[in-house]
C-alpha cells in the first residue's frame, strides 16, 4: 500500500494501487487519531463505525498515548442482523456471482 492521504477512504483507492483492506484501514485511522494527538474525540458515522469501533479499540488494548478522549458511533452497522438497512437485504436477495459481475 502506497501513503495515502489522511482521510482516504477504501473506495477512493484504485486497484491499481494496490490492496487496501479492512485491516489497512484500521491502521490508515489509527494514523489519523495520532496526527490529530491525544484527547481527540473520534466519531464515526455510518459505514465506517466498524472501524473506529475497532481501530479505537486495539489503540485502548495496546495503550497508545494518542487513544481517543472519547468515541461516538452514529448509524454505523455494527449489528445488521439486528437492524438490516437497504444495503445488507440487497446483500442477502443476491448471490455472491451477481456482485462479481455487476
């Protein structure tokens, strides 16, 4: 993975550079926390709460000195089986081939 500029999200990266999965992503947001330092309040908001939720907790079990002051989730998805939006019944109606092909 290339640096990329604080605040890229995965959508915004072009296959053609390269990978830039679930996980790098943790680590692109665990950056960002760090330039914004410590006492930062972090809020996520819809798609990416997942990871916030996640990024801001593997900051908490290592005890990064730039952990957030606080953290707010709004929308995210963190449970879809208990609340579906549009998005996830349309993954469930469709086979995985009709994503690869369309």
């Amino acid at each position: 993975m290339s640096t990329l500029p604080i605040g890229t999200m995965p959508r915004d990266v072009s296959l053609q550079d390269g990978g830039f999965d679930f996980g790098d992503f943790i680590d692109h947001l665990i950056t960002f926390i760090e330039v914004l330092g410590p006492g930062t309040h972090v809020v996520g908001v819809c798609q990416p709460c997942v990871a916030v939720l996640a990024a801001v907790a593997v900051m908490a079990e290592d005890s990064h000195p730039a952990q957030p002051r606080s953290m707010t989730l709004m929308a995210g998805p963190i449970d879809t089986r208990i609340n579906p939006t549009e998005v996830n019944r349309l993954a469930k109606s469709r086979p995985i081939a009709w994503f690869e092909n369309n």
